[in-house]
C-alpha cells in the first residue's frame, strides 16, 4: 500500500512521485459503520434541480435517469447521499493516515501533495440521475483541484480561471524540474497560475465524453465565463447561462436572445477541437445552425 510505499522510497534517499487512487466514492456506497452513523439522522435538502423533468427533455442524459426515477422519493435519495457522504468521509480520514505518516517519517515538509478527482456524481440531481456521463452538467464536470506546498505558501488561496485536469501532467513536471513537449500535450502547468492569480489564463476549458469503451456516444463540453455549450453528436446541442441558471435548468440553444452567444460558443469550440486535434471536430462543425 502506499505507507508501505512511502518507507520503502525513504530508505532510498532519492525523489519519489506516489499516485495514489480511491475507488470510491462510486456506488454502491460502502463505507463501514463508524462513518455512516453521524450522517444517519442528517437532514437532506433536495438538489435545486431535482424536480428538472428529466424524462420529459430528450438528450442523451435519458441513459443516466434512474429506471426507478418515477417511483423513487427524495428520501430515497437522501439515504444514497448520507451513504456517499460516509465514503467521502472514509476516504478523508485515509488521506490524513498518508498525511499523518508523511510527518511522522519526515517527509511531508518536502512533499507537494495534489489531490483531485476524475468526476464528480449525480446521486438524484437533474431529475434523478445516477452516475455520470452523458451529459454536461455541473456535478460531474466540476471537480476539487486542491495542491498542497510543504512550506505552507498560498494556503487557502483560491484560484478562479479554468483548470483542467490535462494540467496535472505538465504541472507535476514542473514541479520536478523535468521539460515536456508543450506541442503534444494539452495542458499547462499550473504553477504560474499558482504563484500569481492575475496571470492572463485560459478563457475556455473543454471536458470531453466518449460513451462506453468510445462507443455509443460522442460529446463535447466547452466553458467561457459564465457559458456552457454542450455538443451531442446524437442529438440538439445544449447551452446554459449559468449566472442565471445555475443549476442548469433551461436550455437556451433555441432562445432568440442568445443567438449570438451560441454561434460565438460554436466557434470557440470548433477552436478547441482543432488545437487539441479531435477527431470529432469535422462531425461537429456540419450542419449545426440552429437559427
């Protein structure tokens, strides 16, 4: 495990980089009872968009809504949450065991320590959605994106320009002082960013979904400021306003008011898609004016 990895690195005496992975928290949620009982009695509110009609909409989310959703009560879903809860607590107190054995061999004052995710979940939200994927909504896009110096600088300091998890390549890099091939990768190290929140940065930032296996699904997502345009390959494309619609509610990819915000969101993906060179980029640019 990685303590074991941690000792067996230290006698070494050189550098060492350790990823390490929870599975969780993905369902079923499991996590033992010493972590689920102070979330037994908690009380629950329901997601401002649990009552979206899900099935009503066509998309592609329609693969995610619980087959259940119908029957299902928001108490339902409030005991799946405590249970995620639990987990994420679980794997909260793992992490102080690798930070506690850091200290206690004396490595975490030379140790940098990111921790992020892959996805975030959805556990009812969006009308009863499980899961993730098929969609471009906020739970499973946005993600924590935490890093950890050993000399304490920037704590607490939050960062609000884009940052994509292709940042974490060429970020750790740097951080070793190793070169990378900035023609290749699609990311940038973040530790300028880090150092100096005003740093002009990236306007956009791009999540990419391709089904199962890369079949049966094609999707692309692209954030500028407060704007989400979601591509569907099978489908109508998606366009949120999240300074009024925080929650993503309502699609306004036919709305006469936003007809020049979609058709600038249309061209800046089609910009993205060629930089990082998507295959899907030719398929996404036929035929999709919707005025």
């Amino acid at each position: 495990n990685t303590i074991d990895m941690i000792d067996r690195f230290q006698d070494r005496g050189s550098p060492f980089f350790i990823w390490h992975n929870f599975w969780g928290p993905h369902g079923p949620y499991y996590a033992p009872a010493e972590f689920i009982e102070p979330y037994r009695n908690v009380g629950i509110p329901p997601w401002p968009n649990y009552e979206w009609p899900s099935r009503a909409i066509p998309g592609p989310h329609h693969t995610k809504i619980h087959p259940d959703t119908e029957r299902l009560t928001w108490d339902d879903w409030a005991t799946a949450i405590r249970y995620y809860y639990a987990f994420t607590t679980l794997i909260d107190s793992q992490i102080g065991r690798i930070m506690a054995h850091l200290e206690a061999v004396g490595a975490l004052s030379n140790t940098i320590v990111i921790f992020t995710s892959d996805h975030g979940e959805t556990i009812g939200s969006h009308g009863g959605l499980m899961d993730k994927g098929w969609h471009h909504f906020e739970e499973t896009h946005r993600i924590p994106f935490i890093v950890r110096f050993p000399d304490g600088s920037h704590a607490g300091g939050v960062r609000r320009p884009f940052v994509s998890t292709t940042d974490i390549y060429p970020t750790i890099l740097e951080m070793a002082g190793t070169d990378w091939d900035a023609d290749t990768v699609h990311g940038r190290s973040l530790l300028p960013l880090i150092s100096d929140p005003e740093i002009p940065w990236r306007e956009t930032v791009g999540t990419e979904f391709g089904g199962v296996n890369s079949l049966s699904m094609t999707q692309r997502t692209l954030r500028y400021e407060d704007l989400k345009y979601g591509y569907n390959c099978c489908c109508e494309d998606e366009l949120y306003d999240l300074a009024m619609d925080p929650h993503e509610t309502r699609n306004l990819i036919h709305h006469p008011g936003y007809r020049d915000a979609a058709a600038d969101m249309r061209s800046r993906l089609v910009s993205w898609m060629e930089e990082t060179g998507d295959p899907a980029r030719r398929m996404f640019t036929w035929g999709r004016d919707y005025y």
